[in-house]
C-alpha cells in the first residue's frame, strides 16, 4: 500500500497540508485506487444509476468527494500516521469484497469494497483520531453505495402497499373510481402499477442524505440533531410519494395513460423531491430554534 511521506517523529507531513505535496508523495496510492474507480463507476452508470433507485448516487459521490477535498486541510494538520495493522485490517477484506463484487456482479458489494478500499488509504494517511473527528464524510459517502434489490424489495413491499391504499382512498372521496388490488389502482378504464419508485424509499435515501448535508454545511456536526432530522424526513418522503401518486392517478383520469406515463410522471417527482427539500430546509430552520442548545449542531 503506497503511502504519503512521514518524518521519523510519526507527524505526517500533512501536518502543514498542502495539496501538491499530497498528490506527488501518494500518487502511486492514487492511481491504483483509480484503476479500481474507473470500472465501477462505469458499471454503475450503466445499470444502477441509470434507475430511479440509483439517480441519487452520482450526486452523492460528487459532493462526498468534493467534501472530502474541502476537508483535507484539517485532516492534513492533525494527521498522524495509522497504525499499519489496522489499515490491512481494513484494506484486505474490502479488497476482497470489491474484487467478488466486481466478478459475480454484485454493485452493492463492489461499491463497499471501494469505499472500504479507500477508508483504508486515509487512515494509513491520516490516521485514527483525524478520521473519526471528520466522521460525517466517510457517513455521508455510504449514501452512494447502491442498496441490494432483494433489501429493497422487502422494504418497498410494505410501503407500496400503504402509498397506494393512501392515494386511492384519498381521490376516491372527491368521486373519481378507483380502487385497488394488492400494488395495482384500477382507474376508470386504466391501471396503474406501483413501482418501487412510488413507495418512498428511493427518494427516502435521496431526501436523508442530501438534508444531512445541508445540515452538516450550514449547522455542523450533531449525532443528535441528525437522527432528529432523519426522523421527520421519513415521512416527509412517504407524503411527497403518496401526493406524487394521487397526481398520476388524476392525470391518469383526466388526461388518459399516455399523458400520465410520459414526461410528466417524472415532471411530477422531480417536483415534489424540490418541495420535500424546501420543507426540510424550512423545517430545519424552525427545529433549530425549538432544540434544547446541548442538541444543536456545533459549527
């Protein structure tokens, strides 16, 4: 495992980051851990990305490692070298996974190996005590990592149902017919088969990473805040979903299938992932005032 220059003293010479230095004295590090990246983000962006379920990904990995460079100054001046036998700890395990992910096709597998590859090369920069003070970029980057399908189906399968009970219910008291069976509404002389993507979850991952991000820029860090944010983003999302659905079922009556499948079915969800953000933002602005000061962020 390439490492960057360290004096005999165990400071790394992070200690005074300076961006060219880490590039120069880690280069062989990078371009291995490069040559590794480059198949999976182009697998990913073939398969897993181009879903619903994955849109959110690219977005995540962008920001994680644009938040990461950002963060490279303070991990630079406390850095210390990690100990080498907790950095193979981690390396070769996560060298494995990515290595049977990427031979049997398993992108959720392949993508934690990467990170864990990658998590390994930090702490062998950086050390122990710099990583988990910066805790919330290694956190914020497991959002990018494709959730297994069979893990998805089990969850979605509940909430599937609950969307679609909810929004049938829902047009059906203002007189339009529409009723259900299991995850399919009848509408008129239409069906409207339920996809994952209606049930929530994919905009439920979407939703909660995005809102800690902006919590963790504008706020800080705060364990408990977060999982207070995280609380009330969930059925924040499940809402959204529902509405998204009693839309499609409206345009579906009104308009006919083709209108209600075509541009405006996605029209539709974009919309109302920008208003389930401007909620959290106006909800966040609201709790930060409410929270007892030992549970706000601190900057």
């Amino acid at each position: 495992m390439a490492e960057a220059t360290v004096p005999a003293s165990g400071k790394s010479a992070l200690g005074s980051f300076d961006a060219r230095t880490l590039l120069l004295s880690a280069w062989p590090a990078l371009l291995g851990y490069a040559a590794l990246a480059i198949p999976t983000v182009a697998s990913l962006s073939k398969t897993a990305w181009t879903r619903e379920s994955g849109a959110h990904a690219p977005l995540i990995l962008v920001t994680g490692l644009w938040l990461l460079w950002l963060k490279m100054s303070n991990l630079g001046r406390e850095a210390r070298r990690g100990d080498f036998w907790l950095s193979a700890l981690i390396f070769v395990p996560t060298l494995a996974l990515y290595v049977f992910g990427r031979v049997f096709d398993f992108a959720s597998l392949e993508m934690i190996g990467l990170l864990g590859v990658g998590l390994a090369m930090l702490h062998d920069a950086f050390g122990l005590p710099a990583l988990i003070k910066n805790w919330f970029v290694i956190f914020y980057l497991g959002f990018s990592v494709p959730p297994p399908g069979a893990l998805i189906d089990r969850i979605t399968a509940p909430l599937k149902q609950f969307v679609s009970e909810v929004a049938m219910r829902s047009v059906s008291l203002f007189g339009i017919p529409a009723s259900r069976q299991g995850v399919t509404i009848y509408v008129d002389k239409y069906q409207l088969l339920m996809e994952d993507a209606c049930s929530g979850m994919n905009s439920l991952v979407g939703l909660t990473a995005i809102s800690l991000l902006y919590i963790y820029l504008l706020r800080g860090t705060s364990a408990r805040y977060a999982l207070l944010m995280t609380a009330f983003v969930i059925p924040i999302a499940i809402v959204g979903n529902i509405l998204r659905v009693i839309i499609l079922i409206l345009l579906t009556y009104f308009a006919g299938d083709e209108v209600a499948q075509g541009f405006l079915h996605y029209t539709a969800g974009f919309i109302l992932f920008a208003l389930d953000l401007l909620l959290v933002f106006a909800l966040d602005n609201l709790l930060i005032r409410l929270v007892p000061a030992s549970w706000r962020p601190v900057q």
